[in-house]
C-alpha cells in the first residue's frame, strides 16, 4: 500500500523558536506529531474512510506499520500516530529487556488527558485532507497493549468516533495522570466496541476483563468481546514470542467485520 510520514502540527508548536526542537532522547510539548499513514492506491478510488491505529507500547514499530498497511488494503486510510512525542519525536523500541527503561520512561509520561487531545487531533486531520476524501466519512479506532487502552479511552473522550477495536487494554482499571480511573468513564461511550482478549493475559486478567465487560453491560454500550484460550497479551504480534497465529488471523477478521459494519456502512 502506498503510505508515508506527516507531521501534524498541534497549535500553539514552532519548531523555530528555541527550546522548541527535539533532539535524540529528549522531546517539547507543542511539538509536532509524526503520523504513519498508509492508504490505498488511486486505483481504488478517491473516498476512504479512516482507521486510527494505536501504537503499543513499544511506539509505531514496524508491526504497526504492516497493520496500517493491512487495513489500508480493505479500502481506508489508516493512521498511526507516535503518541510518545512529548517525551521523543518518534521511538521505535525492541520488544526485549534493553529497551525497557525508555518503554518505561515513555509509558510512566503517559496523561489521559493529553491523550485525549492527541487523538482528537488526528481525528480533525482526517478531516482536513481533501486529496484522501475522507471529509465527512467516518472516522474508526484500532489499538494494541497500551494502545487498545487508549481505543478505550478514545471511546469514551473523543468525538468523531463512530467505532472501536481494542485488543487486550492493559491498565484499564488505572488512570494515566490525574482524574478518575478509566474503567470508571465507561458510561460515556457512545459507540460500539469491540474488544479481542487473551486468556493466559496478566495485564488484562480475566477477571480485569469480566469488570471491563460488566461496566459495558451496565452502561448499554454495543459491544463485542472475545477471549482466546491459549494467547496472552500481545497475541497479535507476529514479532513477539506471545504471538498467536489464530487468534490474529480471527481477531483481525473480527475487526475488519465490525468497521466494515459500523465504518463503511
């Protein structure tokens, strides 16, 4: 699929003025957002719906590239942004124990808030490009590990949603800086979700799912979960050890599903 790097510029951010540059291990806030976007070829048409995808917690890697690109073959636009870029531009961190400290540093800086901001600025960029057509389409959201929390908490926060797909949301129970803990919003969400779970998961156990699933219930939200015996967290990614070929191949199938129900139509 074609794609390419943007940097979205939050306002308020000038790379020019001093203090305001990245360098090597360091990030600004107000800085710009590097974005990864992959979307499909002319060829397929000119009117796209878009898909953000949320990083896991080892930043836009590689894998979630090819997910971008994968989901930018059934015909949307999808977007990944680095979501770490207040602490570096854009980390692309080992799925192993010497990259950890910065995993750590990046995830520990993490605010619900400013989240909430993040994508919702990636949500008005999609509709701000005239060459993709995706002005007045909908708008869906993907993520994995922390990612998957962030779909949640998008769910709950950002307007312009009009569906999720999570995949095993660690620290659900938790709230990133300050507020309530994010289990706590569920009442908020005014979209279906999706979510793919793991049953050998630590980080949502079982049990943090059936919590996750009763506050769903209670709430009347349009959901969908599923756990996958034998797949533990990560399960989606075929560059970790965790990973579970059929429950991906499902997992993904299932997503694919619910955006073409909810996104497309």
């Amino acid at each position: 699929m074609p794609s390419f790097w943007e940097n979205l510029r939050f306002s308020g951010g000038n790379v020019d003025q001093p203090g305001q540059s990245y360098d090597e291990n360091e990030g600004s806030e107000n800085q710009d957002m590097v974005l990864y976007v992959s979307h499909p070829p002319p060829s397929a048409g000119s009117n796209f719906p878009a898909i953000i995808v949320v990083q896991e917690a080892w930043g836009v890697t590689r894998h979630i590239e090819k997910v971008c690109d994968r989901i930018a073959q059934e015909g949307y636009v999808a977007i990944a942004p680095a979501l770490f870029h207040r602490e570096h531009p854009n980390p692309k961190l080992g799925y192993g124990d010497a990259d950890a400290p910065a995993r750590n540093r990046y995830m520990g800086a993490l605010k619900d808030d400013e989240i909430v901001d993040d994508i919702n600025q990636v949500i008005k960029w999609t509709q701000s490009r005239e060459f993709f057509r995706t002005n007045n389409l909908k708008v869906g959201i993907v993520g994995f590990c922390v990612g998957g929390r962030i779909t949640y908490l998008a769910a709950t926060s950002c307007q312009g949603l009009a569906a999720a797909s999570m995949y095993y949301p660690g620290r659900s129970l938790l709230a990133f800086g300050d507020g309530p803990p994010l289990i706590d919003l569920t009442s908020q969400i005014k979209i279906p979700v999706m979510g793919n779970f793991g049953a050998d998961d630590a980080n949502p156990t079982p049990e943090d799912v059936a919590q996750i699933e009763a506050k769903f219930k209670e709430a009347g939200v349009t959901y969908d979960f599923k756990t996958y015996p034998g797949a533990g967290h990560g399960f989606n990614c075929d560059e970790r050890e965790s990973y579970n070929e059929a429950a991906a191949t499902d997992a993904l199938a299932r997503t694919l599903g619910w955006f073409e129900k909810y996104i497309k139509n």
